[in-house]
C-alpha cells in the first residue's frame, strides 16, 4: 500500500507543479504583455486562481507524506517515543478527516455550481471544473494521513522487538519515506 500511496502522490505533486509552472508562465507572459504592448492575457486572473488551487490541492498528499505540515513540539518534546507517535497518530487521523471533509464539500460545491450554470466573470469557464479539481488532491491527502496514523498506531501497540542496548526504535513512518528524517 505505501508504495501505491507514495508513486500516486509523486504524480499528484508533478502534476501539480506542472500546473503551477504553467500559471506563472501565464502571469509572466501578461505582466510582460501589459508593460510592452499593453495587451494582458484576457482573465489571467481567473486562470491564475484556478490553476493555483488546483496545483496547492495536488501537492498537498506529497507534503503529508513527506510530513511537512508544521508541527509544534514545544510541549511534548519531552515525551517519550511511543506517546510522540500515539499524539502524531490522532494529529494524521484529525487531518485526515478534515481532508475527507473538505473534498466532500467540494464535490458538493462542484455539483451545486454545475447544475447552476455558474461560470467565471471574464473567460465564461465553468465554475465546477475548479471545485471538482480540488477533490482527488484532498482524498489522496486524507488517504496518506489515514495510512500514516495506522503505522503509528500499530507501532504504538507493538510489542519494542529492538535489541538489547537499542534505545530507540525505528520510526514507523520510514517505510513511507525513507530519505526523510522523522521527529523522534
């Protein structure tokens, strides 16, 4: 399963950056257009939106899998290890639902918008198209997180099998990612 999780969220955050790469062409090439011809690309606004919340929803399972949401430890770096991971668990359960939520609700906001026949102000595109771009980023997201607390959980409740001498196991994320360096 990590290896599902973490190929599909190298594609997402490719494709996301792709996206971003593309607005900030978009952005350049009309800033550079109204200062030399006084001609902007026509709603670099609207694509510039759009596009961005697309490429923030498409990078955002890489960040959970790469555990690079802020975490502030100032009140727990003195527990020990399998507290840490107990706290990090309910953390990624916590945003996990507030990932599921917040694809849900897009998808309800894609709907709501696309039997209204909203579209944007100036390029006249369907409103849905950005609602329902945000939802496979989120789910994705929600999936890693949920993953991410089931290998904190288990290794919460797992019996230490370390060595002797061995003061501290190895983090239970490590299988998700392993050039990244986890908190201890």
């Amino acid at each position: 399963m990590h290896l599902f999780l973490r190929t599909a969220a190298r594609w997402f955050a490719l494709l996301g950056a792709t996206v971003g790469l593309c607005v900030g062409l978009v952005t350049v090439v009309s800033v550079l257009g109204r200062a030399t011809i006084s001609r902007p690309i026509f709603g670099d606004v609207e694509i510039t939106q759009v596009g961005m919340a697309i490429c923030i929803s498409l990078c955002l399972p890489w960040c959970q899998l790469k555990r690079g949401n802020i975490i502030v430890d100032f009140f727990t770096q003195r527990l020990a290890q399998t507290r840490l991971w107990l706290l990090d668990a309910l953390g990624g359960l916590l945003i996990a639902i507030f990932y599921t939520l917040l694809a849900w609700r897009s998808a309800v906001g894609a709907e709501s918008v696309h039997t209204a026949f909203e579209t944007t102000m100036i390029l006249g595109l369907p409103m849905w198209w950005a609602y329902a771009g945000l939802v496979p980023g989120l789910l994705l997201s929600a999936a890693v997180a949920l993953w991410q607390s089931g290998l904190l959980l288990a290794a919460c409740v797992a019996p230490a099998g370390h060595a002797p001498g061995q003061l501290q196991r190895a983090h239970p994320l490590a299988p998700l990612d392993p050039s990244a360096t986890h908190r201890a």
